[in-house]
C-alpha cells in the first residue's frame, strides 16, 4: 500500500474542494499579467535633434564606426513650461550633431518618456520602456541608436553630455 493514498481526498468535500483548486489555479495561470511600470510624472524628454548623422563626428561619436546609427539629442526635463533654448554651435562642439542638425524650433518638441523609449529602444540599454526615471534630469544626451528594420542592428546606447546650462 502506497504512502500517498492516505493524502488522497476522500468523500465529496474533498474531491471537490481538490476540484475547485484545480480550476482556480487553471483561471490564475491563464489571467494576464499587468505591468507594474508608470511613467516618471512631471518629465518629459526635450528633443533638440532627432535621427541625426552628423558628418563632422569625432572619436567619441559611435557613428565613426558604424555609420547606420543615427544620434538624437534629448534631456529629461520637466513637464509644465517650455523646454530651455540650447546653442546649436555648443551642441555642435560635442560631435554628435551638426549645428544644421539641431531643431531650430523654441521651444523645442517634448515627448513622452515612453515614446521616447519606444523609438530609441531604451529597453535595450538597460533603461526600460520608460528611460526617465534611469535619466538624471535635465542633464543632455545623445541616444545612438540603429533603426530596427535593418539587418543585425547595433544595440541603443547614450553618452551623458551634461547639465543643459552648460548649453545656453
């Protein structure tokens, strides 16, 4: 005789309680899964170059190696008002835009820290769908990335430019 059958359930309230564990357990298994990430409230990303291949590069900028990678410049900035206005010659002095590559738009654009990820795959250097709270705020980047549709795309990265006074 088997060890195990003395757990065995016995009478009705036993296979039935055994019964509604199992189709509970079935009902959590196929229930979906919600993500526990929020958006950073208050920030937003200030977009002062977008998609950029800036032909004067130097030995910091990636694209020296790869050339199929484009360089967006932005900065984790807050919500309510307008984005700082930056020189586009200082911007140019890091090599990773052209001065002709910076928007000359004031304010400049702001997006959401989401789509921002989404369109830079931000998920991919380690900062998630939602690169906001991983950015130091209102510091400047430079996202490098590849476009995903083409063949064996380099992963995303960014370099911490500095703090956006430091710009004006």
């Amino acid at each position: 005789m088997s060890t195990l059958t003395q757990l065995r359930p016995r009478g009705r309230w036993g296979r039935g309680l055994l019964a509604l564990g199992a189709v509970m357990t079935m009902a959590a298994g196929t229930m979906t899964v919600t993500s526990s990430a929020h958006a950073e409230s208050g920030r937003r990303i200030c977009e002062y170059s977008f998609k950029a291949e800036p032909k004067n590069t130097n030995s910091h900028n990636p694209r020296q190696k790869n050339p199929l990678l484009h360089v967006s410049i932005g900065m984790d900035y807050k919500k309510d008002g307008a984005c700082p206005s930056l020189d586009p010659n200082k911007l140019a002095a890091t090599g990773f835009v052209d001065v002709d590559q910076v928007n000359p738009k004031n304010p400049v654009n702001k997006w959401t820290c989401e789509d921002w990820g989404r369109t830079h795959q931000t998920y991919l250097a380690g900062l998630g769908s939602d690169p906001c709270p991983a950015l130091w705020n209102d510091q400047v980047y430079a996202f490098i990335w590849q476009d995903p549709t083409t063949s064996n795309p380099a992963a995303p990265s960014l370099v911490q430019l500095g703090y956006y006074q430091q710009y004006q």
